[in-house]
C-alpha cells in the first residue's frame, strides 16, 4: 500500500509593514484636502476662436484637468456632474457665447457657488506667441500646476471675496518653505481694476537668468552646444567675444534673487538670478456680472445689472 507524500512544513513569510502613512498623489500636502481639478467645457455652440480658448485654458489647468475631454450635444450639466465626483473633479469652467458676448462661468462642484464673468476681450495663447520675437513656451513647464497671483481685489467688497476665494482653490496650495523652485514654472495673474471693474487675466512662464552672463554663454551651458572655433585662436577668444555687455545689461532691471539651491545647469545658489516673465496666453478681459449660490442656479448673491425698486439700473 502506497504510503502519501509528506507534508512539507511551509515557511511564514514575515511581512514588514512600515508604519509611516504615505499620503495619495490627490491629497494636496499644504491642506490636507483633494488637489483641486477641472472640467473645461461649452454650453451651447461656439465659434472656432472661442473653441480655440477652451483649449487654451484646458492647457493652463494642467496637470489637473481633463485636456481631451469629449462634449457631445445632448450632454447636460447633470452629466458632467455625474461624471465630476468619481473622478474628484472640485470645479467646472464653462464657456457660452450669446448674441452680444461671449461668457465664462467659473462654478464649485457639486453645489456651487457659480461666478459668471463676461468676456470683453480674449487673445489665443498663438496670437500671444505671434507677436513675440522670441516666444517661449516649452511643453515641460506643464508638468507642474501654476502659481495664482490676484492683484486689486482686497478692497472689502463681498463679492470680490468670493472672486478671491474661488480663484485661490482652483489650483493646489503651496508652502513656501517646502516648494521645490523647479516646480514653479507658471503663473497666472488676475489684476482687478476698481475703476473700470474689469479684470485682466495673464498667464505667464517664470524664467530665471544669471545675472551677468551673455544670452550666448547660456545657451553655450544649457544646450551642450559645440561651439564653431576655427576663426578664433583658444577657447579664451569665444569667451571673451561672448562678453558681458548689453544682453545681460537687462538683468539689471528685473527682480533678481539668491536661490536656496542649484536650479538647472545654469543657475546656481552662489550666484545671484534675474526673474522674468514671458507671456504665452491665453489672455482675458473679464468682467464678474453675476453670482449665484447654487450650480448654474440658486439664489443671486450678486448681480451687475441689479434693478432698484425705482426702476434703475445700478
């Protein structure tokens, strides 16, 4: 009779578990909430420029936004919604066209409240680039979300607060003392006029150039470029022809800083560094004419164009 195979012992695998919490990707580290992320689409039919706008700002939203977000028309608000809250998406941006202007409604999901702006005037990030000798707009500088700079609204209005606030938690917060420089490689400006009540919407590249070295010496460094010696005696003679003169005579007047750290190959902690911006769109002129409490509804909380009980028009 045939005797059955012996058991063999099997070894416990000890598994080590570390007892450091390791946050997810979309927990925002400043404030402990979910990265804030966007849907950018349309209401109704629009025109190829302001198709070419939704683009535009599907592209500043990145990293956290839907860039190829599919729109057919039986589409409704209800199912985009549906859509935003299992993909944690926090805001929508939503462009309309009526007979007399173009509109942007900048809504919190998934109760609101909904700022509604006019759009007075609009350029394409492309007509920004066509008017710049030297445009600069790498697709690297996307990778990373922008910074938000508001100007002119701490004027103790209500309704600028809440312009303020919306605008604030569109993009993830940051920690100064724990941002890493390479991360900041955008950043987009909304400056409030109290005159004219219009706002001007920037969005900007950040550049960051030593101070005191030729635009030819900079590329000679970031490039790897093999530079063309045969009409010059040494080495010592392309340094000499690349000088310091007017090209980095502009440094001077733009901000310059001491980085904490080396930033690329060419800006280094032990030299000082000249902060620019480039302009690379798109570009806007906005005015907020209604706020509503709700999703695209709800209470008005401000509106423009209020009528008085005399019957005028404020």
């Amino acid at each position: 009779m045939a005797r059955p195979p012996k058991e063999r012992k099997k070894k416990r695998k000890v598994q080590s578990k570390s007892t450091a919490k390791v946050k997810p990707r979309n927990v925002d580290h400043v404030t402990g909430d979910n990265i804030p992320k966007s849907f950018i689409f349309s209401r109704g039919k629009l025109p190829s420029s302001l198709r070419g706008l939704q683009m535009d700002l599907r592209k500043l939203m990145l990293p956290h936004t839907a860039l190829k977000l599919r729109e057919k028309k039986r589409n409704n608000l209800k199912d985009f919604l549906n859509l935003a809250g299992p993909m944690g998406v926090t805001h929508f941006l939503i462009l309309s066209k009526t007979d007399s202007s173009p509109y942007l409604r900048v809504a919190r999901t998934p109760q609101g409240p909904t700022l509604s702006f006019k759009i007075h005037e609009y350029s394409l990030a492309v007509d920004v680039a066509h008017s710049q000798a030297r445009p600069r707009c790498p697709p690297e500088v996307f990778k990373t979300s922008p910074l938000i700079v508001l100007s002119g609204f701490g004027t103790g209005e209500q309704h600028l607060k809440l312009v303020t606030i919306m605008f604030q938690n569109i993009f993830p917060s940051i920690d100064v003392n724990t941002v890493k420089l390479s991360s900041c490689q955008r950043i987009v400006l909304l400056n409030y006029d109290k005159e004219t009540k219009l706002i001007d919407f920037r969005h900007y590249t950040i550049m960051l150039q030593p101070v005191g070295v030729s635009r030819r010496i900079r590329k000679f460094v970031q490039n790897h470029e093999v530079p063309d010696l045969r009409n010059l005696r040494d080495v010592g003679d392309f340094f000499a022809k690349a000088g310091y003169g007017s090209e980095s005579e502009a440094d001077d007047e733009a901000a310059t800083v001491s980085l904490p750290n080396d930033l690329g190959r060419v800006n280094r902690a032990s030299t000082r560094s000249a902060v620019k911006l480039q302009e690379i769109g798109p570009r806007m002129t906005l005015q907020l004419v209604k706020i509503e409490e709700g999703l695209c509804s709800g209470g008005i909380i401000f509106n423009e164009y209020r009528v008085e009980a005399n019957g005028d028009t404020t």
